[in-house]
C-alpha cells in the first residue's frame, strides 16, 4: 500500500514537472513542448485520472497533446508563433549576444533544423463544429 502511494505521488510530482517545463516550453523557442506535455500526460495517466483529465481537456494543453497523438501534427497558429519566437530569439542571440563566429553559425544551423521539424509536422484537419 505504502509503495503504491509513494509511486503515485512520484508520478504526479515528474507529471507537474513536465507540465511546468512544457508550459515554458511555449515561450522559449528551443525548449520543446510537445514532449513534455506527452510525458505529463502519461505520468498523469499512471497517478491521478483527475489531474489527466484536467491536462487533456485543457483549452491549449490538450490541443497540443491531441493533435500530435492522433495525427502528428500542430496547428497553424502553433506554427507561426513557434517560428516567430524561434527567429526572433535567434536573430537578437546571434546579432546581439553572441560574438564568436562559430556558434553564431551554430545557432542559424539550430534554428534552420527547428525551423525544417516544425514545417514538416502536418497541419491538422479543420475542426467540425
């Protein structure tokens, strides 16, 4: 009994975390989200149908984690704001922060292979209403 309740509350514990790494995820353009929010979501599956419940049906969360888990792909707005941020961030790192050529270079082959990833997601269906 004890270890059931101890590995419950391990699994909400790395669920939360993933979620709060997710929900950065949004913001900061080389922190990916998706991945965190499919392990939030499966650590919410294994510890608490209330909390996954919450994550799936959860007005942007549960976009995300449906529309890669039915059809491997992101929305359209998802898209353009991802790579919006990408840029900006980049372009400000590697114009402003940044001085040595190299990783300059680095940080433009980073952004062109996020960039590349993210075109290639599919762009799910329309939603019926």
């Amino acid at each position: 009994m004890k270890k059931n309740y101890i590995k419950k509350w391990l699994f909400v514990f790395a669920g939360l975390f993933s979620l709060g790494i997710g929900a950065v995820g949004v913001f900061v353009p080389l922190l990916p989200t998706t991945p965190f929010l499919l392990l939030a979501a499966a650590c919410f599956l294994r510890s608490s149908d209330r909390l996954y419940q919450w994550l799936m049906n959860h007005r942007i969360f549960g976009n995300y984690i449906r529309n890669y888990r039915e059809h491997r792909a992101m929305s359209l707005p998802s898209k353009i704001m991802v790579l919006t941020l990408l840029w900006i961030t980049m372009g400000y790192a590697i114009l402003s922060v940044v001085e040595i050529m190299a990783v300059q270079v680095l940080l433009i082959l980073i952004a062109i292979g996020v960039t590349v990833h993210i075109i290639a997601l599919k762009t799910p269906p329309p939603k019926k209403v």
